[in-house]
C-alpha cells in the first residue's frame, strides 16, 4: 500500500464521499438518526439548567411550585433522552450495517465474476479478510462523521457563548485551541497508518488460519502442529503488537488534548483571577465562565474520538475500494453471440499461454482440431500442460497468442454463459458444495430436474445403489458438513452432474489419485456412459480411455509432440512409449 502525504486529505475526502455513497440508500434511517441526536444533545444543557433552578429556587428560595417543575423536568427529560437516544443509535447503527451489507455484496458479486487469472494469484485467506473485516470498519464512517461535524458545531456555538459573556477572558480561553491543531492532525496521521498496518496484520492471521485449518491434514501427517502454532502465535503478536500501539496513540492523543486544555484553563485562572484579585470581575463571573469552558472541552474530547473512529472507517474503505478497484479487476466479458446451434467442431490454431509471473509458456504454438463425436486423449508428462489446455477451452483463461474456434466463430464471440453451459468440465479434483446429493447433482441446472432425471443421472454414473445406503438418500446433505464419501464416490457424483448437464463437449481431467481396482472399474463405467454419444477432450490418465479414444495427442513442455492411434504412437513416439510404460507397466 502507497503512503498517501502530498494527497492525502484530498484522498481521504474520496474515500468518504464514496463510503457516505453506500449510505444513500438508507436515507430515512439516517434522518431519523439525526433527529434523534438533535434531541439528545440539547437535552445535556437542559439538565444543566435545570440543576440551576434547583439550586437557586428550590434549595435557596424554598419554592414549592418550582420543587414540582424541576421533579417533572428531571423525569420528562430523561424520559425524553432515552427515548430518542434510542432512536438516534438503533437508526444510526442500524443504516451502519446495511449500508456495510451493501459493500459486502458488492465485493462477493465482483470476485464472482472475477476471471480465474485472478484467484490463481490471490490468497483466499486475504479475500475473506476484506470481506469480513475491512468492510466491517466502514460502517462507523457516516455514524463517526455526522457525530464530528455536531460536535464541531457545538463547540462553535459554545465558542461564541463563551466571547459572549466575556470576551477578554474568552480570548485567553481559545488561545491554546490552535495549539491542539496540531497533535490532531498528526495523531490523525498515526493512527491512519497504524490501522492500515492492524488490518494488513488481521489479514495476515485470516490467511495462516485458512491455510491451517485446510492443510491440516498435511500437518497432522508431517506432524507439524508445534511448528504451525509457533507461526500462528507470531502472526497473531504481530496483531496484537500493532493493536497496543492503536491504544497507546489514541490514548496519547487523548491526553495530550487534555493537558492543552488545562494550559487554556491556566490561562484563563490566571488572568481571570488576577482581575477578581483586582476588583473588576466577581468571584460568580469567573466561576461560570470556567464552567461554560468545561463544557466546551467535552466536545472538543468527543471530535477527537469521532476522528479515531473516522481515520479506522477510512483505513477500510480504502482497503475494500483497493480491490474493487485493481485495474485487473475487470469482470469476465463474453460475447453476444449465443450458442444455440449443435456443436460441430473445436479449433485450437497456433495458441500460446503462460500464466502471469511465470518465464515460460505453458501452451506453446499449440493447435489441435477436435471434431463433433470424436473422443480425443491428451496424454503427457506431468507438468506438460494437459490441465492448463483444458482451462482455455471453456475461457478460464484467455490465451495470449493464437485463438480458439468453436465451430468457426472465435470464443471471445461467445456469450460466457451459454458457451459454459455447452461445455462439461470434470475436473482433477472433485468439489462437492454443502448441499444434498441431489442439489449437488443438479448443481447448475438451467432448469427445474425432476427427481427421477436427477435418479437417471445417478444410475448412469453407477452412483444411485450408494446413495440411496445414504441416511436420507438423495436428501443427504454431503460436502463440508455433512456426510463424508470416498474418493470414488464423489468422482461418481460429479460424473452424475455432468450426465444431467448433458453437454455437448466433455472436457474431462481424469483424477490421478488412484483409487482401488473395485472403485476403479466403477468410475470407468462411468465415464464410459458420460462420454458415449459425446465429443469430448480426455486428459487420460487410464488405458482404457486412452484405448478407446478416436485420437491421442501426445504433449510435452506445453508443446503437441506427436498424434495419432494408439498402436501407431506406440510404435514411433519415445515419450509416448515412455508414458505408457510407466503408467501401466507394459513394455512393447
Ligand atoms: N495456476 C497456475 N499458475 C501458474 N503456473 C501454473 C499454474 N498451473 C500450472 N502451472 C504451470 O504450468 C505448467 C503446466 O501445468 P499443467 O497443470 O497444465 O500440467 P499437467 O500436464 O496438467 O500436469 P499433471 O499431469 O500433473 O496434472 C506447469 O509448468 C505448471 O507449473
Ligand atoms: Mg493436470
């Protein structure tokens, strides 16, 4: 993050302005907000005053009828406080949350439609960080804001009374306030930099937590607890750390404000005392000058809080409107063109990709025509670029030389959706939403599935007999929280998804997890069924798919090696007889 200075009150007044933005829609709340503090504030005087009254004409006068009005008054102004001090806080905080709910969605919409080049280099602990936390702080900014600018009034107001009723002593009373100037607008700085370094720190915490609490299998398996915790326990020092020199600046500012304050009240003691001393000031005058003085110290302590929260709602903003603001962050853009006509072929002419940061290209000068009904095997050394070519086809990623063709129109014209929706992707790693077997298998469905459609897709991914073992069948929540299945199982349940799709072009990375030879066979026949009547782009990684595919291509180093049959790969191609000797153990 860039140190703002020569900016940075210009920059400040954008954030706020675009923060206040998010707050516009909730303008009856506000108002009502405001209402209730124009209230409240006056009703401190009142009681004041009221003190007054009871001093003077019921304690000294002894008057009865004035003994009733102050008992009523006590009652009726405190009645009337709580009342709308109640109102002034649940609106005023109330608007705080939808309006911080609004900034929330609006950061989860975008990262939705946020092109995977983006996720492939941003942590996820991080993302949920701003989400949660960053966003979280915005809501005191309009509440802080609007609490600054009454108490700026009030002690404008309070200022003129004070000259009011007596400007000489008045004059030694402000004197010291530009002083006071000073601490507060470099403690305003501080405190801007110690919040942008708290949140940073907070998400440092959210992302070794997420990467524990997800990898702990691997750090069970290394037996790493003790090492995760100590890495853990210095990251989370690190935020208490900063969070003690937040307390110690606001603390210091505090104090500091109240230590020129007593200098403006020295002043005033003394050369207000001194005239007392002198005979030209009575002993009351002074006594209630000091008074109105310590009432316009309150204020002033009070923009000094309202400040501190103001620098923290800014310090978020600017961390959430970082990332809506990325200039990569541009949502994923299709075309207009639909795709509504059967699929006739898939052209892939001269392509090459690298992923961002990297040297070298993943896909290199790659092209590959793939016809409607064939099966096509891509075969390789790991690393070779199977899964990455497989990204580019339903557009993950954009390749940045060469383009790809489905039937004859380059996949930028695409409408994403639709082009999507005619692509089934079977990935390597199977992910299973939080959610019934059969939501799960009718996950992205276009429309409305019937239970026997979902039942049918299940039979033919040889997923139905297990499920229905399941406690509540196709009722069963699975996924995160609730029942766990095997590796083969789950393989099953999203072969199901892709049979319910039914979409025209398959692109299937085959699981290199092996899985037993029971669970094997199952899942092959599966996928035997997924693939029938279907084009599809197999990274095989099993014989029987390489046996049965129309054409393999072979590919090293992101680069297509050579193609063709089995049998005639296995008779020219060395890496080719390499893969097949290791994978299957078979010599030629
Ligand atoms: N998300 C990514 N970001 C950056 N580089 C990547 C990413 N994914 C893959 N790569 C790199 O691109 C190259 C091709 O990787 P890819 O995943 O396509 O290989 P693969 O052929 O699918 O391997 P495997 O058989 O092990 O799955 C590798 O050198 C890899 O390091
Ligand atoms: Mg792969």
């Amino acid at each position: 993050m860039s140190e703002r200075t020569t900016s940075g009150f210009q920059h400040s007044l954008l954030l706020m302005k675009r923060s206040l933005g998010y707050f516009m829609p909730y303008k009856k709340r506000i108002f009502w907000g405001v209402v209730g503090m124009l209230i409240v504030a006056p009703c401190a005087a009142a009681t004041a005053w009221l003190v007054k009254l009871a001093v003077d004409d019921v304690l000294i006068n002894k008057d009865m009828q004035a003994l009733q009005l102050v008992t009523l008054g006590v009652i009726g102004l405190m009645t009337l406080k709580g009342v709308f001090r109640f109102i002034q806080v649940y609106y005023m905080n109330t608007a705080g949350l939808y309006a911080i709910n609004d900034v929330r969605k609006e950061l989860y919409h975008r990262i939705m439609y946020l092109p995977m080049s983006f996720f492939n280099d941003t942590q996820v602990g991080m993302l949920m960080s701003r989400i949660l936390n960053d966003v979280g702080l915005v809501r005191t900014s309009l509440p802080s804001l609007i609490m600054l600018i009454r108490e700026i009034f009030t002690v404008i107001g309070l200022t003129f009374y004070v000259f009011y009723l007596d400007w000489k002593l008045a004059f030694w009373g402000v004197l010291v306030m530009p002083l006071a100037l000073y601490p507060f607008i470099t403690f305003s700085k501080r405190l801007r930099k110690l919040a942008r370094k708290a949140q940073v720190s907070v998400s440092d915490v959210s992302v070794l937590l997420q990467e524990g609490l997800s990898g702990i299998k691997v750090i069970k398996g290394f037996a790493t607890e003790a090492k995760e915790s100590q890495r853990f326990d210095t990251e989370a020092l690190n935020y208490v750390d900063v969070s003690c020199k937040q307390i110690r600046a606001t603390e210091q500012s505090s104090r500091i404000m109240e230590i020129i304050g007593s200098f403006a009240a020295g002043l005033v003691l003394w050369y207000g005392g001194s005239r007392v001393i002198h005979g030209d000031l009575t002993s009351g005058a002074l006594l209630s000058f000091l008074t109105s003085l310590a009432l316009l110290y309150e204020p002033i302590k009070r923009i000094n809080a309202s400040n501190m929260d103001l620098q923290m709602a800014l310090t978020g903003a600017e961390r959430v409107f970082e990332i809506m603001d990325m200039a990569k962050l541009v949502s994923e853009k299709g075309g207009q063109l639909l795709f509504d006509e059967p699929f006739r072929e898939l052209a892939i002419e001269d392509v090459t990709f690298s992923y961002d940061n990297t040297p070298r290209p993943a896909i290199e000068s790659l092209s590959l025509l793939v016809r409607a009904g064939e099966r096509v095997a891509i075969v390789g050394p790991s690393g070779s670029g199977k899964s990455t070519l497989a990204n580019l086809l339903p557009r993950f990623f954009d390749p940045q030389k060469g383009r790809i063709t489905v039937n004859g129109r380059p996949l930028r014209d695409y409408d994403l959706k639709s082009l999507r929706r005619k692509m089934g992707m079977v990935a390597q790693d199977t992910f299973l939403f939080n959610a019934t077997v059969a939501e799960n298998i009718a996950y992205g469905a276009v429309r409305d599935y019937s239970q026997e459609e979902i039942e049918d897709a299940a039979k033919a991914a040889y997923a139905h007999e297990f499920i229905l073992e399941l406690p509540q069948g196709y009722q069963t929540l699975v996924g995160e929280r609730g029942v766990k299945l095997s590796g083969g199982q789950k393989q099953r349940l999203t072969i199901a998804r892709a049979i319910l799709k039914n979409p025209p072009l398959l692109i299937l990375d085959e699981a290199t997890s092996a899985l037993d030879t029971e669970s094997e066979r199952i899942v092959q026949l599966a996928l035997e069924n997924l693939m029938q009547s279907r084009t599809s782009v197999v990274i095989a990684h099993r014989l029987s798919t390489i046996l049965t595919a129309d054409v393999i291509v072979v590919m090293e180093n992101g680069r297509i090696v050579d193609q063709g049959p089995h049998a005639a790969l296995l008779a020219r191609c060395e890496i080719y007889q390499r893969l097949y000797e290791m994978q299957y153990g078979c010599a030629s």
